[in-house]
C-alpha cells in the first residue's frame, strides 16, 4: 500500500515524495516496476472505451480490441524511457545537474501519479464518450502529468549533486 499512499500524498506534496523516492537507494527494477504499474492501470482504464467500441462494432470482439491495446501500451515502453532522456537533456541545458536516472525517475513517478486520473477518464470516454465532458478530463490529466513531471524533473535535475562520468547512466 505504500505506493498508493505515495500516489495519494503526490496530490498534496508532489516534490516531498518524488524527493523522498529521489533519496532512496537507486534501482532500476523500482524505476521499471513504477512504469509498469502505470502502464497496467492505463489499460486498465481503456476497458470502458473498449467495452463501448465492441457494443458499437460487433464485428471487433473485446477481446481482441484489448489484446490490441495492450501490445500498444507495451510498445510505448521504449517512448517514456526516451522522453525521460530526452527531459534529462533540455533541463541540462537550464543549468540542470542531475542524471538519466533521475530524469527516468521523474517520468515514470509522473506517470504512475496521473494514472488514477486516466482511470476516471477511460470512464468517461466509455460512458459518455466524444464531447466537452471528455475533453476536459483530457486536459485535467495531462495538466496533472505535467505538473508531476515538472516539479520531478526539478527535484532530480536541479536540486541533485552534480552527475559523475560513472552515474550519468
């Protein structure tokens, strides 16, 4: 429960806990297993909208309709890992300190924040659909993600001792 209590408090203090995770002992396994968390409440998010799309087409079965989601949302590892370099790279170029893992921590925490937010708006997506309702939730998540990245890339990046040649994995 740790996790959802740090996704919790990520509303309230988002810096105190990226900060507290930034201090911990570094693992790649942790930082791969916060991306798969929110990879897996993603697509949990996405049955709603898939659900509706098969009511809709009967010639696309759910199942299929998530087995092709999913495989997606796999394929999407490799782009956040990316963006997480890429993040690391332009706050360098602000006078930023810290190092890739940092920037990695930064993402995938961001991500693992706002996914509860994607659940509310695969609900939305599911049972209204199109329209200014979704659209808003839209905004609302992404808004919320940015924050989180933003204010993890400034505890990893700015507020990080300098990265030696050995840490700038």
């Amino acid at each position: 429960m740790a996790a959802v209590d740090d996704i919790l408090r990520s509303y309230r203090a988002p810096g105190a806990v990226l900060r507290a995770h930034f201090e911990q002992p570094r693992a790649e396994p942790r930082l791969f297993t916060f991306l798969f968390a929110a990879l897996l409440v993603i697509f949990v998010g996405q049955w709603p909208r898939l659900a509706r799309t098969a009511f809709e087409a009967p010639d696309q079965p759910l199942s299929a309709l998530m087995l092709g989601t999913a495989l997606a949302l796999a394929a999407t590892a490799p782009l956040f890992y990316g963006l997480a370099a890429l993040g690391t790279l332009v706050t360098r170029a602000f006078g930023g300190r810290g190092d890739y893992y940092g920037g990695r921590l930064a993402q995938f925490w961001a991500l693992l924040a706002a996914s509860p937010l994607m659940l509310l708006q695969g609900l939305v997506q599911g049972f209204i659909g199109a329209g200014p309702q979704l659209m808003a939730v839209s905004l609302g998540v992404f808004g919320a993600y940015m924050a989180f990245w933003i204010v993890g890339l400034r505890v990893t990046q700015f507020s990080a001792p300098p990265a030696t040649a050995g840490e700038a994995r």
